[in-house]
C-alpha cells in the first residue's frame, strides 16, 4: 500500500504540470482584442449599414453572444485640456474579424471611396493580432 502511493504522487504531479504547461501554450496563441483606438473621418463614412458624420470616435470590439461588433463613440475636445469627452450615442456595427500573424503595432484604418461617401472597410488597432473586416 506505501508502496502505491509514492509512485501516486509523482503521477499525479507530472499530470497536474502537464495541464498547466498546456493551459499557458494555448494561452500565448489567444486572439487579443478589446483595445481602443481613435479615427478620424474627414466627411460622411459608412460603416456596415450606419452612417457617421464628419469627427472623431473611439472605437473597441466587443461580443455580444456570438456576434462581434465595433462600438463607435463619437469624442469631442475637452475645453479644458486633457482627454477628450465623450459625445453622442455610441453605434454599434457588426464586424468579422480575422486573425493576423503579428500584434498590431499601428491603428490603421481602410477607406473605399463610394460617390460622396466613404467606406470604412477594415481597421486594425494597435496592440491587438486581429484585423475587423466591415
């Protein structure tokens, strides 16, 4: 019977190590999202099916269920320095995203131009792996 035992023991630890060795790699592999970066929009921008107006937003990926969205939230300069406020409604626009082989080191933003609008087409905001596809 103590005999079982100390060769339980080893076992036991040698699994425990192995799950956690396995938890931490599929870790390092996530998808990172939810950062927040700013865009401008010099004139009128469609963003999947929402209209934006001319200014600037912070925007962040979010989930709701299932579905991935971009939060738009439009941001005004603060009078009285600092960070600027938040103004309006956020919006929220379905998104697709699509894994990348590197962290983003840049937000960048990708226009379509449509007669007198512009179309929003992708962002990739610094610091995550991922690109949104509208």
């Amino acid at each position: 019977m103590k005999q079982t035992r100390y060769l339980l023991l080893p076992l036991i630890a040698t699994g425990a190590m192995l799950v956690t060795a396995t938890a931490w790699a599929k870790a390092g592999d996530s998808t990172r999202v939810g950062k927040t970066a700013t865009v401008s929009f010099d004139r009128e921008t469609q963003v999947g099916n929402v209209m934006f107006q001319p200014g600037d937003y912070a925007v962040r990926h979010r989930v709701i269920g299932a579905e991935d969205f971009m939060v738009f939230q439009r941001t005004e300069a603060n009078p009285y320095g600092g960070d600027n406020e938040e103004a309006g409604k956020p919006q929220r626009v379905a998104c697709r995203i699509e894994p990348l082989n590197t962290k983003v080191s840049d937000t960048t933003a990708s226009f379509e131009p449509d007669g007198n609008i512009e179309k929003l087409t992708k962002i990739e905001i610094a610091g995550e792996n991922v690109e949104h596809l509208f």
